[in-house]
C-alpha cells in the first residue's frame, strides 16, 4: 500500500522513472510524450544534460545558504540574466520556489509598497474572472476560477473579479475584436471606481490565459488599456507569467507580445524546467527603492528564497533557451503546430476553438459548435479520455472552466521546446484518437 497523499485518491497512477527528452518512461518501459510539459513545465525535455551538470556541480560547491546571511554566485548570475533579457524597468529579482510563492510574494510587495508611500489605505487587488494565480490562501483569492475557490471560500481574502478577456466565449458576434476588449478593458475603471480609486493596489492577470481557460490571448488592445487605466490611477500592473512566461509564447516574457510595461512579473515552471523548483517575482527599480529607502526591509521571505541549487538550474534553463535560439524555435514549432491543429480538427463537430501563442495551445471542446454549449460533465477531464490519452502514449493538460456550464471544456498543450515536427504531428493523431474513443 502506497504512503503517498495522491491528488486523486481513487486513481491508481503509472510509476514512472526515466525521463528521455520530450517522453516520460514508466517503469514497465511505457514511454509517453509529455505533450503538455507537465503543466508547461518542462520546457527543455526531461534529460538535458547542461541544466543537470549545473545542478551536480552547484550541488557539490554549495547546496544552501540563508539568505538572511548571504547572496550566492547562482542567485546574482541568475537575477543578472533575467533582467538583461526582461523587457520595460524590471529591475530586481526576487527568487522563491515557485509560483504561488511568486504571487504571494507580489500581492504582499504591492501592498507594502503602497504602505511606504503613506497610502495604508490602498488594499484592494483587482484580478479577474476564471484566472489562476496559485493554491496559497493569498493567491488563491486572487485567482477567479469558482471551482478552485469554492471549499476555502470563508478563509479567503477579498479580492474583486472582473471578466476575462475571452472574445470565443463572451464577444457578441456584432461587436469587434477592438471594441470588445475596450469594453472588457474598461471593467476596470468601472471596478476602480466601485471601490475608489485610491483603495486599490494592483490589477493582477496572466497575459494569456492557461489552467482555467485553456491558452487564452487577449484581443489586440486590450492590455495597452489596461495599462493606461491602471496609470490614470497610479495603480500597480501585476502580470502573472508564471505558466505562459519563460519562452512558452515565442517571448522570453509573455508581455513583450502585449507591448505593455509591468510593474511587477511572476515567473516560475519554465524558469526550472522541472529540474529544480523555482519561481521569481520581477519589480522595477522604483519599486524596489521605495522600500529600499522606506522601512529598508520587506517584510515577507521563506527559508528556501534564492536556493542556491535552483538558482543554478535557472542560469542553466535561461542559457540553454538564449544560446540555442529556442525561444525563436517556439515560433516556428508555434505556428507548425497550430497548423496541424487546424487541419486535424478545424472542422470537428465537437472543437469550437483553436488558439494560443508558441507552444501554448488550447482546444476548447464544445457538445455543440453553433450555441458554444460544452459538454457536462467536462469531456475533456472525463476519466474516460485520461485513459484514452495515456493508452495512447501522451500527456496532455485537460481543463473545465467553471460550474456555471458556461464555458471551459479545454485541452491544454505545451510541449517542450525542443520538440521535433514529427513529434508534434504523432502528438495530433494520438489526441485525435484519443478524442474520437471519449466520444
Ligand atoms: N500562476 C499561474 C498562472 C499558474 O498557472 C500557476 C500554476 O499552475 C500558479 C500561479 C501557481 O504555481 P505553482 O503551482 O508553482 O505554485
């Protein structure tokens, strides 16, 4: 009998032992492509032998250090790469171990920022409908997918919900991409001025959309708005990256697809590679001096904050991605892949919509494609397709939005980087046919 708190208890899982490239062994020699990265995760494939030599001769220098104590080599040379390669003021790096870790962080840096500055009285975080940011109480209230809040409701933190940016399943047909992200944009200054204005701290949003909806951009326009909305009130932009950052979209950073300046990113999942756990939160300098040249401290760390170890993995990853033009390679890869898409499922009775950025992919499966109806129960987090999908030698992400029998029946792909056009062709048919024995 297993001692493991599985996620599933009812589940019986594979054991797997070996990771080789873009597939995952299990220990009776079943190899599956890991189509999804884990959960856009592992970017680089599972046996790269630069990010494991790093680990090894991090681990026999210095395996940890307090940060209460010290800085280490790994931890200043991996802030150094990010903010060279960060785009706007990013300016310092604060490194934890992953990514509701980098959201707390945020939310908590935010407010004191604000506290700083002598406005204590700032303390609402904007954030929206059917996001992610994190499992953590703090991130878990800033996160707008009912499902996941639901059992933890009384013990959340009151944080405001606008609607996604989500044109497949909320833009009339007669409204424009343009004037339906203005629209949706100006929910903002609507919620701003609900609360007042000088209450709010930030407004938190993935630049695309990833466990709760499927790989979801915003419509073009709709970000700069954001941006102007959040300056007209001096309110802080926090981008959270933590699954679509880290090259996944053709970008080092999401946003530079967006054109925006943030104020404060988390990054995470990618950042690792799944070799080392490890998340980062990127402030620019002026945040950073405000403290620095306020109380001097922020009031906020956990033991493992710029692990030496992971810091290094994370030097490796970024070189890795830089030196081996891989972030171009997702573009490329990108657009083959949703090609691919296209001509598999274009005209699948049950594939409402086909989107995504690089290697970040979503298909959301509907019941009935004219009305946008999905299936319910969720078909793609049925136990019937994850048997088909792992039958079939594939990992894949499948997602349902919400309760609300509204929207959100996905499947989310981001396969790692290095992922070759046959590959991502074998990764198709396999869904497809693991799609047609769920049907
Ligand atoms: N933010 C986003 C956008 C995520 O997708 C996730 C995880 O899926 C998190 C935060 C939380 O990251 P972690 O699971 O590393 O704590």
């Amino acid at each position: 009998m297993s001692h493991v708190f599985p996620r599933h208890c009812h589940v019986t899982l594979p054991t797997t032992v070996a990771g080789d490239g873009c597939y995952l062994i299990d220990k009776d020699g079943k190899r599956y492509f890991d189509g999804s990265g884990g959960a856009a995760v592992s970017c680089l494939g599972h046996s790269n032998a630069r990010v494991i030599k790093a680990i090894q001769d991090q681990a026999g220098k210095l395996a940890f250090a307090h940060t209460g104590f010290f800085t280490t080599e790994p931890a200043e040379a991996l802030a150094d790469l990010l903010i060279e390669n960060a785009p706007g003021d990013l300016d310092r790096v604060y490194l934890v171990s992953g990514g509701s870790e980098a959201v707390e962080s945020a939310i908590k840096l935010a407010r004191q920022y604000f506290v700083e500055l002598g406005q204590p009285e700032r303390r609402h975080i904007i954030a929206r409908r059917q996001s992610y940011h994190g499992n953590t109480l703090g991130a878990l209230s800033a996160g707008g997918n009912a499902l996941r809040r639901e059992k933890f409701a009384p013990m959340l933190v009151e944080m405001s919900h606008i609607a996604p940016c989500y044109e497949y399943a909320e833009r009339p047909n007669d409204e424009s991409l343009e004037a339906y992200g203005q629209r949706v944009a100006n929910d903002l200054e609507t919620e701003i001025q609900r609360l007042g204005p000088e209450s709010v701290i930030a407004f938190m949003a993935e630049p695309v959309v990833g466990a709760t909806l499927g790989a979801v951009p915003a419509v073009p326009g709709y970000f700069k708005r954001v941006r102007e909305i959040c300056d007209q009130h001096g309110i802080l932009l926090i981008l959270d990256e933590v699954m679509c950052g880290m090259g996944r979209t053709g970008h080092l950073f999401a946003h530079e697809a967006e054109d925006i300046k943030a104020d404060i990113v988390c990054i995470a999942k990618g950042l690792g590679a799944g070799y080392q756990p490890i998340g980062a939160m990127l402030c620019t300098s002026h945040i950073y001096d405000t403290i620095k040249n306020g109380s001097g401290f922020f009031q906020h760390g956990h033991t493992y904050l710029g692990h030496p170890i992971a810091a290094a993995a994370g030097v490796a990853v970024v070189r890795e991605m830089l030196d081996n033009n891989l972030i171009n390679q997702v573009k490329l890869r990108g657009k083959f892949l949703a090609n691919a898409l296209e001509a598999k499922f274009g005209d699948h009775p049950n594939i409402g919509d086909l989107r995504g950025r690089g290697l970040f992919r979503g298909i959301e499966i509907v019941a009935d494609k004219k009305t946008k109806t999905p299936f319910s129960p969720g078909l793609a987090i049925s136990a019937k397709f994850k048997k088909a999908v792992l039958a079939e030698g594939l990992i894949c992400y499948p997602g349902s939005g919400t309760r609300d029998g509204k929207h959100g029946d996905h499947i989310l792909l981001a396969p790692p980087f290095i992922a070759t056009e046959e590959q991502l062709t074998e990764m198709v048919e396999m869904l497809s046919r693991a799609l047609e024995a769920t049907l």
